[in-house]
C-alpha cells in the first residue's frame, strides 16, 4: 500500500499555524490543514537539515513497508520517528525528492 500524503514546500515566510521541531530546527506546518494538503517548511539558519531536502519540494506518500519503498534509493534523511506514531525517511530518486512515512498502525 502506498498512497499520496502532502506535498511539502520550503519557504522563508512564516505561516499560520506552524510549530517548531527543535531537532531539525525547522517551522512545520499540519498538512492535513490546508485544501490541497500542503506542508510548508521554513528553516533556522543552522539547521542540521541541508542539501536537497532543505532546497526542494518533496512529495510524501503514506506506506505500509518503507524499506520496500526506499530500496535502491540515496536516503538523504532518517529513517527516524518524528513521533510516537509513525517512521519518515526521506530519499532522492530520479532527481526527486521523496518522503515515505510508515505508521505503527493501520489508519483509514
């Protein structure tokens, strides 16, 4: 199973409703808020988060095996658990950035 989440945008305006990651010292947006499932991703200066996935837009899909997922990709971040619900890595593949995130349980 593998099926589309949100798509995720860098920016350097702050936004309604973002919350801060200490971790990857990075404003966040909730997806799930906006019409067209948009995470917005506005970065510290010296957040440890650089490269591709700090310049580019990713697009992030929901799955229930990520390392099937991920197999023969560059891992550019993680895998790491952003919570007590799910596992989110982040890969480059054919010059693209992507997201897969595996929830512990099953969601409708």
């Amino acid at each position: 199973m593998r099926k589309f989440h949100h798509i995720g945008l860098p920016t350097d305006e702050k936004q309604p409703g973002e919350f801060y990651v200490e971790e990857t010292k990075v404003w966040v947006t909730e997806p799930d808020d906006h019409p067209y499932l948009v995470e917005y991703l506005r970065y510290e200066d010296d957040s440890p988060v650089t490269g591709p996935l700090r310049e580019l837009p990713h697009v992030c899909f929901e799955t229930d095996d990520y390392e099937r997922d991920i197999e023969g990709c560059e891992v550019i971040l993680g895998p790491f658990r952003p919570d007590d619900t799910r596992t989110v890595v982040f890969v480059m593949k054919d010059g693209c950035v992507f997201e897969y995130m595996q929830y512990d349980e099953a969601r409708e």
